[in-house]
C-alpha cells in the first residue's frame, strides 16, 4: 500500500512543480536539461520503490503513475472549467511585431529565445510576426503577418 | 474578420485578466519550495546529531544520536557511560523506538548480554571501574515503512537500579 501512496505524493508534488516552474524550462531541451531529467527521474525512483526491488512493487509505481496521468487527463477533457489550472493557457509574446515585455518577463524569456524559436520557423525578423504564441507545452508557435 | 487566432482571447491571454491569483500562487509556491529547502539546510528533517546528557552521584550517560530521520537513512548512535562510582552490572535501556521498524546493523562494543521486554532493549556490559568511560556505538538504519513519532528514551541502570534517563523522540520521516 505504501507505494502507491508514495508514487501518489511523488506524482502530485511533480505535478504542481511542472504546472509552476514556468512552461519554457519544461520544453526547452538543453544538454544540461536532459542530463538534469536523468538525474530527477533517479531521485524520485528511490523515493517512491525505496528498497523495495520487486517486480509487484515496480508494477504497482508504474501503474499508479498511468492511472494519475489519466485521471488528470480525463478531469481536463471532461471539465472545461479546470483545463486552465491542469494544463495552463497560451500566453501571447508577439502582437503585430513588438514583443509584449512583461509576458516575456513572466515566463522568463529573452527576445533571443523568441528570435531562435522564429529562426527555427523560417522567419528572418520579429517584425514579419503578426502573433507568437507560447503554447501551454512550452513550444512558441509563429503566425506572419499577411503579405 | 478578427485575424486573432482562434482559441486566444487578448484580455486573457496578452493581459491576463482574471489571472492575478495565479501569479501570487506561484509565487506561493516557489516561495514554500524555498522554505522547504532552507528548513532542510535547518535540520528540520534530520539527520544531525543530537547530544543530550543525564548526570547522576554515580554515573554520567550521554546519548549522541540524530532526532530526526528519513526512511532508508544510516545513522549512528554513541552512548556514553562515565563512571564515577564503580557500576557493577552498567545497563543500557533502550526504548523500542530505538528497534522498531529499525534495522540494528552492529552495536559496537558488544554487550555481555542483551535481553528485551515488550517495550525495551537491555543491553549490559561488563563492570565499569570508576573514572572509566564506555562508549558504545549502534549503527542504525531507518525502515522506510516507519513514519512517525517514537518514544527513543535511554536509561543506564546498575543491576536493576536506575542511575539516570534521558527522554527522547524520534520523528521518522518518510
């Protein structure tokens, strides 16, 4: 029983982490950022199997785990109300060409992290943005102007 | 025809209308993980050693042990008995805290004899001479299944005497 509690409070705690880290430490995958996944998936497996190596206890932790990604998944799906709080919302940082500073400032993220992330889209400068949009998984979506 | 695109809505999504709650509740939150960590730094979670003392005409016992512990940790306990007066028969008393859900991995020097009863663990050493020091070493492990508070009271008596206690808790933490 203790391991599925475990896995509960683990699954819960890096829940709220993600949802108030901020969404772009989350998407943006640097070296130093795998490595540091490695290191927490690590951590967290010794606290929730601790010394239990059994197959029974690995099962139980996994399954824990599935059923919470679902329940959270189909709470989000079936009440419209709470899809803000479980998944988070857009939040714009590009209208009409200018960078929106204080949402910028809020996510924690230069204008040379949108300038790449338009690069990476084929787009030379801001200024043909007519909206960028970080999306709630953390990747920053582009709309160009109309010619 | 608005060229927004669908699914945004600018009051919400550029000026976070309604969303000033959210931000003091992350900041909320990372300021708890801050707590959290420095509390930690604290030993608020263990597992620094503790020395507490009892003095008595005949002995002196002094218990170095963390209070405090996480699941899975290995920790040390250090008992010392000073004798001032010879102790004949110099008798450890461990309450079952101390055992409890807890892997006992050496007790360092052995006891003559070890006894138990519901509640405690005896362990008895040879006779100490006056002047004499024992130190006693258990090293320790925590069962990560055991959470809570325990009764950890140490008391050393002679040959069914007490000469001084010590009272103790010990949080487990999981």
């Amino acid at each position: 029983m203790d391991i599925v509690i475990r896995a509960a409070v683990v699954f819960a705690f890096l829940f709220l982490l993600m949802r108030m880290l901020g969404r772009r430490e989350l998407s943006s995958m640097e070296p130093f950022d795998i490595i540091l996944l490695v290191v927490v998936g690590d951590l967290v497996q010794q606290g929730v199997t601790q010394s239990d190596y059994s197959v029974t206890g690995a099962l139980l932790a996994v399954s824990t785990i599935a059923l919470l990604t679902v329940l959270v998944s189909w709470t989000s799906f079936r009440v419209r109300k709470l899809r803000p709080i479980l998944e988070g919302e857009p939040i714009v940082l590009i209208e009409d060409g200018e960078l929106i500073e204080k949402n910028l400032r809020r996510q924690r993220i230069t204008a040379e992290e949108v300038e790449q992330g338009a690069r990476l889209e084929q787009i030379t400068s801001l200024g043909e943005v007519r909206w960028a949009i970080l999306e709630t998984n953390g990747q920053i979506s582009f709309v160009e102007k109309q010619q | 025809m608005s060229d927004i695109p669908q699914g945004i809505d600018l009051p919400r999504h550029r000026d976070f209308e309604g969303k000033a709650a959210g931000q003091w509740l992350r900041h909320g939150f990372l300021l708890l993980l801050t707590l959290f960590v420095l509390a930690a730094l604290l030993n608020a979670f263990g597992a620094r050693p503790q020395t507490e003392e009892a003095g008595a005409a005949a002995a002196t016992l002094k218990v170095t042990a963390p209070e405090r512990v996480r699941g899975g940790l290995l920790y040390q306990a250090r008992l010392e008995i000073h004798a001032d007066e010879a102790i004949g028969a110099p008798t450890l008393v461990l309450d079952k805290g101390w055992i409890e859900e807890t892997t006992i991995n050496t007790v360092q020097p052995e006891p003559a004899q070890t006894t138990s009863d519901p509640k405690h663990l005896k362990l008895r050493y040879p006779p100490l001479p006056p002047g004499r020091t024992l130190s006693v070493f258990i090293s320790l492990q925590a069962n990560p299944n055991d959470v809570g508070t325990h009764n950890a009271d140490v008391a050393l008596y002679d040959a069914g005497e007490e000469i001084a206690s010590i009272d103790r808790t010990q949080v487990n933490f999981p």
